[in-house]
C-alpha cells in the first residue's frame, strides 16, 4: 500500500512539476501572454560571445523572435527569395529541420522590417508561422506540413509586424493595414480552416500582438492595440466587446498587463504631444491650397508649401497618409490624416472589461512625453519600465503613472527595437547594437552590467529554464551558468 502511495505521489509530483513549466515556457511573442516575464531562476547577469555561452547557431537573417517547447526552438528566417522555418534542438542548438515556406507576392517593408518579422507561436509540439507574402502555416515537430492558409497581398505602410497567438483551439492574426480593410482572423489549429473573420474597416496600419484577457465572470477575449484605440473581441465569434479610445495612430507594442490592468505605449509622429500639434484644415480647404488641377485629390506633385507645419508634414509624409499608394491623396485620406495629428503619442493605464465605448472611466492614468517607436513596456514585480529609443530607461509606478526613476543605460545608448523582457529579479534590454543591459527589477533600478553581442539585434530575447535565448542579425544564442 504504501508502495503503491509512493507511485501515485511521485505520478502526481511530476504531472505538477511538467505542468508548471509548461506553464512558464517561451510558446509566443513575448513569452506566456506576452508579459515578457518568466518565473525561472539562475539566469546569468554577465554572458557574450565567450563568455557562458551554452551554444551558438548560425541562422539565416530574420527578425522574428526564437519561441520555445520542452525541447525544441522556433524561428522564421529569409535568405534572398526563400522563407524559411527553422526548427533548433533547444539542449544542443542543432537545426533538426529547415523548410521552405512559399512566397506568392512581395508584400511593402520599411527601414530595418523584413519578410520574416512576425515571430512563431506553438502548441508544445506543432508549430503556427506567419509571412506576410504567403499566410499562415502550420508544421508538426518533424517538420510535416500540416496545413496552408494563403492571405494577402497586403498594404501597410512599414510591411507587417503583429504575430499570430494561440488561443484554445484557434490560431488569432490581426491584419492592421491601411487599404483595403483591416480585419481580425480566427483559424482552427487543427485544420487550417477559417473560424471567423471580422472586417474591422476604422483600424488603419498597425503592427501590434494581441493579448488574452479572461474576466471573471464572463469569456476568454482577444484585447488588440489599434490605430487610435483598443479593442477586446470575444474568441468565440470575434464580435467587438469593448473599446478605448484615445491612443496613437500607430500601434506597435504589445500591452504589458496584470490581471485587471493594461499599460500600453503608441507612437504616432514626433510632435505629437498635447503643446506641439500640428493644426489642419478641412479637406475643401486643403483642395484650395494644393489642387492645381482641379480634380478633387492632392497629388504628390501638389503637396508642396512654404515653412507652415501642415504644409511640411504632407510634403514630407506624403505616402504614410495615401492609403491606396495611388500617390494621390483623396477625402479618406486626408481624414485619416487629419485623425493621426490630432491623436497623441503616450503611455496608458486602461482598466480591462465592460461593454461598449470604456473611454470615459477606464483610463488610469496617461503618460504624454516621449515614449518608444517599437519596444513595448514591461510590468515585473509591481513596477512598470519603458525603454526609450535613445536608451533611456524610465521605471513608473503602475498605480499612479508617477516616475520612479530616469536615467540613460550609459554603455547602451542606442536605437531599442527588442522589447525588455525579465526573470530572475533582473530586467534585460537589448539595443540595436547589441549591447545587453542588465538591470537590476525595482523601482530605483541599476544597471548590474552591460553585455556585448558584437551583432546587431532586433528579436525579442526568450527566457525560460534558467538560460536566456537571444538571436542576433546572424546567430542565435543560448546563455546560462
């Protein structure tokens, strides 16, 4: 009998212990839910290319971020004209599998983006991918294709950065774009097949992962920044629950959340700051100043001005407001251009639930000085932290919106498009250039020391087991004591 006991206890005790660190893995963008937060232990302070380095892997380039099973790593990656899915060995770094995943049309990218930044998501053992110029894929551990969802061609103004989530039996992907019309998907996991699709026709381009929010009393909802608002959909059927308004017009962080509260960042253009607004005028006005023509629409060859504000900005920015890229800019989009300068860049504390339009009471708090283009905030043990894109580093009190602590991470002074992620009592941040700050998580943070990778990084780390993984331009690492 007390043999017997014995097995049952240790059955029991290895379930519980298989379950929580399921349960604490890296299976998305962000880690579980996004938060960028892992219970581990025992990660390292101080690592680099010699310095404990568990592995190293050379990978093709890619901004998408590793996600993690009990035993292997995922990533998306592009070399020339190839898309490419990549599956590592997680105890040894050995690429088990590549496959080739096809490319029907090249979609717009900007600046640093490219064609495999929307990081993977997995189920523990099959693996969900995202390319903007093909769709959705689904692979199982041995690199089988196990289904194809075409989607696209798509227009957004700096190609595609969202990453698809796994919500119970549903692969979710929000498509922000700025023509033709923005939508939310729901595919079955298994299949391949659409749950439901909803058009969300007022959401212009974003770049933005969803979160899930599960009330107390009611269903799971997918919780998504968009142009100038935030939005909760039911999972069941995808139909809108609730809203904020009030945010950016380029959303491309992902919200840092408890349970009750979320905290989320919006960068829309540089003046826009409550004192520093750029004043527009009505679009029959605007037909006045610039339509040589006559035909009703403001072609690029028209937007030229003197040194007034509005007319810098639509000589300057011209394509971000010409949604169709037909370089003509008719009443639509001169609305959403007049939309982006009224709205303000900031930081938010908006309280999660209720039905319908929440602006009014669900906002905590705003933070309306400058705040990052990309990265997104990171809520650890009861403080908040932004990173800059000069690498200032500013910790908050969620509660209030106060500043605990300002200061530059000397050493790391750069552009930040990785977002802070944390364990261990630590906070780690990665610039462009590859520096790694280590910072100590409390309010009146230090910097504990500064890492050097000695190679561009744009991936998010992913954490779990007491190793920290981090892909540069060319590798990917795996760090730990």
């Amino acid at each position: 009998m007390k043999h017997n006991l014995c097995v049952i206890l240790a059955v029991l005790l290895i379930s519980f212990s298989t379950a929580k660190a399921a349960a604490e893995d890296w299976s998305q963008f962000r880690g579980p839910n996004g938060t960028g937060v892992s219970a581990t232990t025992g990660v390292p302070e101080t690592f680099g290319p010699g310095k404990n380095v568990l592995w190293k892997t050379a990978l093709p380039p890619g901004h998408s971020s590793p996600v993690l099973t009990n035993d292997r790593i995922f990533v998306t990656a592009h070399n020339n004209q190839q898309l490419l899915v990549i599956c590592l060995d997680r105890k040894t770094g050995k690429i088990l599998w590549q496959r080739e995943a096809p490319r029907s049309h090249t979609g717009r990218l900007q600046n640093v983006n490219g064609p495999a930044s929307p990081s993977p998501v997995t189920d523990g053992t099959n693996v969900y991918v995202f390319f903007q110029d093909f769709g959705l894929l689904s692979y199982d551990g041995k690199g089988k294709e196990r289904w194809r969802l075409q989607l696209g061609p798509f227009n957004m103004f700096y190609g595609f950065g969202a990453s698809p989530i796994l919500v119970d039996d549903k692969v979710i992907l929000p498509v922000d774009q700025d023509y033709p019309a923005s939508f939310l998907i729901a595919v079955n996991k298994n299949t391949g097949k659409v749950s439901w699709k909803v058009d969300r026709p007022i959401v212009i381009s974003g770049y933005s992962t969803p979160i899930i929010y599960e009330p107390k009393d009611g269903p799971k909802q997918i919780v998504v920044p968009e142009s100038f608002q935030l939005s909760a959909y039911s999972v069941a059927d995808g139909k809108r629950v609730w809203w904020v308004r009030g945010l950016a017009c380029e959303m491309k962080s992902i919200a840092s959340h408890d349970s009750e509260y979320l905290y989320i960042n919006g960068w829309g253009f540089p003046q826009n700051q409550p004192d520093k607004k750029v004043a527009t005028i009505a679009f029959d006005e605007a037909l006045k100043r610039y339509d040589k023509d006559n035909d009703r629409m403001i072609a690029k060859a028209e937007a030229v001005g003197g040194a007034d504000p509005m007319d810098r900005m639509v000589k300057g920015a011209f394509e971000a407001f010409d949604m169709n890229r037909d370089d003509k800019l008719d009443d639509k989009d001169w609305d959403v251009f007049r939309a982006m300068m009224a709205s303000d860049n900031g930081l938010l504390a908006i309280k999660m639930g209720g039905k319908g339009d929440q602006t009014a009471t669900a906002i905590r708090w705003r933070y309306q000085k400058p705040v990052p283009q990309v990265p997104s905030t990171l809520l650890y043990k009861g403080v908040l932290y932004m990173i800059n894109d000069s690498g200032i580093l500013i910790s908050f009190d969620p509660q209030t919106g106060n500043v605990l602590k300002q200061g530059r991470l000397h050493g790391a002074i750069d552009k930040y498009f990785s977002s802070p992620v944390a364990a261990d009592d630590k906070v780690f941040l990665i610039g462009q250039g590859g520096q790694v700050s280590v910072v100590k998580a409390q309010g009146e943070w230090e910097v504990m020391t500064v890492n050097e990778l000695d190679d561009e990084c744009f991936a998010t780390p992913a954490i779990s087991d007491g190793h920290i993984y981090i892909r540069t331009r060319s590798a990917l690492y795996s760090f730990g004591k």
